[in-house]
C-alpha cells in the first residue's frame, strides 16, 4: 500500500470496482467499496480494500457506476458517497441515494471546479450495458438495472474513460465513435457471472472482450479493475494478461498492486 496523499495525474485501484482518480487538482472515488470480506446477500466479498476510507483524505467527488448491486456500493461505501460533496451517478440511481448524489443521464456532463485553477474538470455520463445484449430490458430499456459510465476530461488532462459494469462491445464502439481521443480507459472486467442471472452469462466483460474494447477505444494505457475481491468473478488478473498479449496489446494493459498509484500518461 502506497500513500494516499494527492497525486498530480495518476489513478489507483483499492480493489474490486473502487479506484480513486487524481486529476486537475480533484480527487475522485469511483464505485466505492470499503467492508471487509463477507457475505453480502447472493455476493460475497472475499477480500476487502488495499485502502480504507478514512486514509483518503477530502474527496472532491464520487462516481457511482449503480447502487443496486453491493459489490459496486457496499454499506461503508454508501456511507462514504453519502458523506461527499458531490456524487454524480444515474438518473434513477441518484433518486435512491438521495442528499448529494446528482443523476446523469447518458450523454449529460456537469462540469465541476477544478482545484488547479485550470477551469473545470467535465464529468461525461455514458451508457453501459450490464449483461448480455439480448438480456431482458427493463422499463427504461436496461440491463440487469441502469448502469452509467463515465468520461473525465479537460483542458492539458488526459480523457479519462471508466466503463462501469459494461458487457457490450456495441456500447464501447458508439462511445469511441463519439469521443475518439480516450487517452486512459479503466475497464471493469472479471467476466462476473450469477447462476440466476441470464443462464451465467457474463455480466461484465471477459479478458477478450475487455481487449478487444481496449482496441476499439485505442487508448494508450487501459488500467482493469473489478476482477477480483468478490467470488461471482470467473476471470482474474492471468486471463487478462494472456488475452491482452494475444491481441498484441500487452504494452497498452498497466496493473499494479491495489493501493499502488499508476501515473497517467498523455
């Protein structure tokens, strides 16, 4: 473990979906998730964060990718976002969380102050698809329930692409046809997979799907995250090397240990 102390441009991963993003003077926490292994409902948690809560310091922002399954908002998590300035999250998501949590519908950006006098950080929501394309929709047309990704960006910064539990290839296409200078994508990976939910099929993206979007996007330094620290993952961090170095993108995949800063490149 690494200090938390702020970092001038660099992300890293806690653990599971968490991974704090220091960027343009602001610190952001995505999907955070801080309870100790244990089960939680149909989940279980199997290790718990590279860093607690409490060592981070002020955080500018929260991300919250969905707040309906616990390993992408666990209950200190909840606690956590609900302490924040400004959570930024989903329409419907942002209406459960209540108090500082603000809803984005895909393609909706807020723009928030940077603290290095540099103007303003944009927060870009973007769709996720949170099973199979052809899983049953719900009445706002989405998968397993509404996820939301998100695009950080602004003027000198890296673009910042964090994916969400997104499964779909066809989503991460119409996001790199949209915004075709990603500098940085942080995919959720670890091919999840809950017996009950669309006859096991992955709920995130496998290690092929996640290079092959790694590919689509073209970004320069893709950092996985969300591939361990819950049980229901049926790939790890081996799968994704193997299928990176298949598709000739292993120069591009950075990982590190959880709680180790990955510096960003431009």
């Amino acid at each position: 473990m690494t200090t938390p102390a702020r970092q001038e441009c660099a992300i890293t991963v806690l653990g599971g979906p968490t991974a704090v993003i220091d960027l343009g003077g602001l610190r952001l926490v995505s999907d955070p998730t801080f309870d100790e292994a244990g089960p939680h409902g149909y989940l279980t948690k199997t290790a718990g964060p590279a860093v607690t809560e409490d060592a981070l310091g002020a955080v500018d922002v929260v991300l919250v990718s969905h707040d309906l399954h616990a390993d992408n908002l666990d209950e200190r998590g909840r606690a956590f976002a609900g302490a924040a300035p400004l959570v930024l999250t989903g329409p419907r998501s942002a209406e459960r969380l209540g108090g500082p949590a603000v809803g984005l519908a895909p393609w909706e950006s807020r723009d928030v102050p940077r603290g290095d006098g540099g103007g303003a950080l944009t927060v870009l929501a973007v769709p996720a698809v949170h099973g199979p394309e052809d899983g049953e929709r719900d009445a706002d047309g989405n998968v397993n329930c509404e996820v939301t990704g998100f695009v950080l960006s602004g003027e000198g910064l890296p673009t910042v692409y964090l994916s969400g539990d997104n499964a779909s290839i066809r989503t991460v296409t119409e996001i790199a046809r949209r915004l075709p200078d990603i500098d940085v994508a942080v995919l959720h990976a670890g091919a999840a997979r809950v017996p009950a939910k669309f006859g096991g099929r992955p709920l995130s993206l496998d290690s092929r799907r996640a290079a092959a979007a790694a590919a689509v996007l073209d970004a320069e330094l893709v950092i996985p995250a969300h591939y361990d620290g819950w049980a229901h993952f049926s790939e790890g961090l081996t799968d994704l090397e193997t299928a990176f170095d298949e598709a000739g993108l292993s120069a591009r995949l950075r990982t590190a240990s959880h709680g180790t800063w990955i510096r960003l490149r431009r």
